[in-house]
C-alpha cells in the first residue's frame, strides 16, 4: 500500500495553505458566499481544479439536514404525460441545484407506501406524488407530515390540510368532451375509465353524467366501461362495445392510450370512425396524432404541472415562499378537436 501524495484526498485546509488564507474562507468561497470577492472565489476555485479537490457533499448535508433530493413518486414511468412531468420537475430542480429520486408505484398502493419509506429513509428534503389506481388512504405519508417534510400531491391527488394539489378541472374537462360528442348528435355514449378511486376518474365520470343529463339523455351505468386503461385494456374493450346493442355512437375514453387501442380493435371488425362510432380521449399523447383518424383528446401540459409542483417546492425550500397547505392549484385544460369525433360534414 503506498503512501504517496495522490492517493490523499486534498482538504480546504491544503487549499487555504497554498494561497495563504484561513479554511474558513476558503469553505465559504466553495459556497459561493457573498462577502468572499470574485477575485478571491476565482483564485480558490482555479486551485480547487488544479488539485483535484472534491467537496464533501455528504459532509455538507449532513451538517445543514438537507440532502438537496427531491424524491418523485409516479404510477408509471412508461407514460408520455408522466415523463413530460418529470422533465418540467427536474428543470425547476437542477436550476437551484437539488437532484431527483425518482420511483414508481406501478399503479400498486402496497408499492407507493414502500416507495415512501424508502424515500423518508433517504431523507428527501420534499416529496412529489401521483397516486396510484388503489391508493385510498395517505397514511403512508404521515411520517413526512409529522417531520414537516413538504408533499405536492399532482394530477391524481387526495386532499391532505398538510399537502399541496396540483391538477386540471377534470370535471369540466370530461364535461366538455361529453358535450362535444353530444354537439355530433351522440345518443349513446360510452364511458371507458378506471377505478373511479382517484380523483381524476370520479372528476371525469361525474362531467360525463353531467353532460349527458344537461343533454336529457339517461346516464347508464352498463355504459361505463371500467379498466386498468392501458392500450391492450382498449383492445378488449371494444369486445364488450361490439356486444352491445344498439351500438354505442360516441366513445370517451379517460386516456389516450386506451382510446387508440378500442379504436385500432373496432377498425379491425370494420366499424368505421367516427361515421359510426366518434371517439374523445384524454392527455394529447403524442400516439393521438398518429393514430388514422386522428384522435380527438384533452390537452394540458404535464411539463407545465411538473414545472409549476418544482418551482413551488424549491421556493419553499428555499424559504422564499411557504408552501400553503390548502392550497389547490388548477391548471388550464383544452379539448382539441380533430376527425375521430366529427362526424357531422361541417363539425357541427
């Protein structure tokens, strides 16, 4: 084992040494500190280089309790609206030099409140969730409550007085696609959705019975198609619409993907789209333009509600603004038509 000089981790006090200044003033320049000049900051930091010195973040953290992680859980990391919001998070986060840990629960409670844990253990400075499909308590986040740790809740979100909400009306969202169809002289519209646990599918399937009610048309719960909504959900589904009878005229789906996999199942046993069947998605996936005809769908950005959860906790970290814990905040939403839905000549 040698003892030569490269193998010794260089320290401040090696730096302070070599330009003849205290440590003190050395750490502080590593930090940026504004009372250490730029002359002074650009001497150490040429000779931090030189050297090879390595800050000892570790060491930093721990004497500050701050990690600078943010932890991320999400359902799925396959999804385009999820991994749009996890490139507007991180933005926010890298800007004002925090990292991400990010996990996902794979639409399974058990594994979001392991997901937590591990986070908790890990000691994120804040927490940024989307609830999976059968998370029905937020008990798993009591230890973060309790530390004063802070928790945004986005898109699918349960109220908490300690948490912040971040999502879209969803309600109107769906009411407004219902509504559209309805405008196509839809008569018989079928709901495709998943588990009305989460805000998102109770919000959307109560503008979907809205709709149909302000349109006197009788809201039927055999019309609601409930799924895990992943493409192959769609596929199958459309088995139970060939069943039905009459046949359904008009379809809104919860999400774009299951959308495309009904549609691609009916066009297959000849049912033309949208003369016979109109159909509404939901996210603006990037598949809804590609898709022949192209799908009608809400958009809303999840780059925007990533950029506005990341931006909201970073400020809190940094104790420029105080996370209010009541807080709700809706972002805009638009439905964008396009031909799966028109099925009258001029589009009304």
């Amino acid at each position: 084992m040698t003892n030569g000089k490269e193998d010794k981790e260089i320290t401040i006090y090696d730096i302070a040494k070599r330009l003849k200044i205290s440590p003190a003033t050395v750490s502080r320049a590593l930090q940026d500190h504004p009372r250490i000049s730029a002359k002074t900051k650009k001497k150490i930091f040429e000779l931090a280089d030189e050297v090879g010195y390595r800050r000892n973040h570790f060491a930093g953290n721990l004497r500050s309790q701050k990690t600078q992680t943010i932890g991320v859980i999400v359902p799925r990391l396959n999804s385009h609206f999820m991994s749009s919001v996890i490139a507007g998070i991180e933005l926010m986060a890298n800007e004002h030099g925090y990292s991400l840990l990010i996990s996902q629960s794979s639409e399974s409670a058990r594994k979001e409140a392991d997901s937590a844990e591990a986070m908790f253990n890990s000691r994120v400075d804040g927490l940024m969730v989307s609830l999976a499909y059968d998370t029905n308590t937020l008990d798993h986040f009591d230890k973060f409550f309790r530390k004063k740790t802070p928790v945004i809740f986005f898109d699918r979100v349960k109220p908490h007085r300690s948490a912040t909400s971040i999502l879209i009306d969803n309600y109107q969202a769906a009411y407004d696609a219902t509504k559209h169809l309805i405008e196509q002289h839809c008569k018989k519209i079928v709901h495709i959705t998943a588990p009305p646990m989460q805000n998102v599918y109770k919000d959307r399937l109560a503008g979907y019975r809205s709709a149909l009610e302000d349109a006197k048309i009788k809201f039927r719960e055999e019309n609601v198609i409930v799924t895990n909504l992943t493409q192959e959900a769609g596929y199958e589904s459309a088995e139970k619409i060939l069943k039905m009878k009459p046949l359904p005229d008009g379809i809104f789906v919860a999400n774009d993907s299951c959308a495309i996999g009904c549609m691609i199942a009916l066009k297959e046993k000849g049912i033309r789209i949208p003369e016979q069947i109109a159909f509404v998605g939901f996210n603006n996936d990037p598949m809804s333009t590609v898709i022949e005809p192209k799908l009608t769908t809400i958009a809303y950005s999840g780059f925007e509600m990533g950029e506005v959860a990341g931006r909201l906790l970073v400020n809190h970290l940094n104790s420029t603004s105080q996370i209010n814990n009541t807080t709700t905040i809706i972002l805009r939403s638009d439905l964008i038509v396009r031909q799966s839905s028109l099925k009258s000549p001029a589009g009304h």
